[in-house]
C-alpha cells in the first residue's frame, strides 16, 4: 500500500460497480476484492455503507500489466 492510500471493498449488494471519484477517476470494484484510493477518496469512500474499510495486508486485487 502507498503511503497515504487506504483500502477498501465492496460490500453492496451487486456483483460489481464502476464509481468516479474526483482523485482516482473512474474505478470497478468487484465484491469483496480489496482495492486502494488515495487519503482524499478515501473519506468519500468511508461515509458510503456499501464499502467497507480492509486491512492492505488482505488486498486481492493485483495491478494487470498492459503486454504490447
């Protein structure tokens, strides 16, 4: 985890959801799979009941590297 980011799942009731945060953009959040947002987000993130804050030592979710 980068200094400043927190994690984050998603707990909603759908399978999966795309939410566009001002610092982050655009990001799908699959249920249950632990992503990070940086400090700014995070507090929007936290006031919202369908996510649910996680340890980073549990994060799931790995970056997908572009192959050219």
């Amino acid at each position: 985890m980068t200094k400043g980011n927190k994690s984050f799942q998603y707990v909603g009731g759908m399978d999966s959801v795309q939410i566009q945060l001002p610092n982050c953009g655009i990001i799908t959040c699959d249920h249950g799979v632990t992503f990070e947002v940086c400090a700014e987000d995070a507090k929007i993130l936290a006031d919202n009941p369908d996510f649910a804050a996680a340890s980073a030592s549990k994060s799931t979710k790995d970056l997908k590297e572009v192959k050219e």
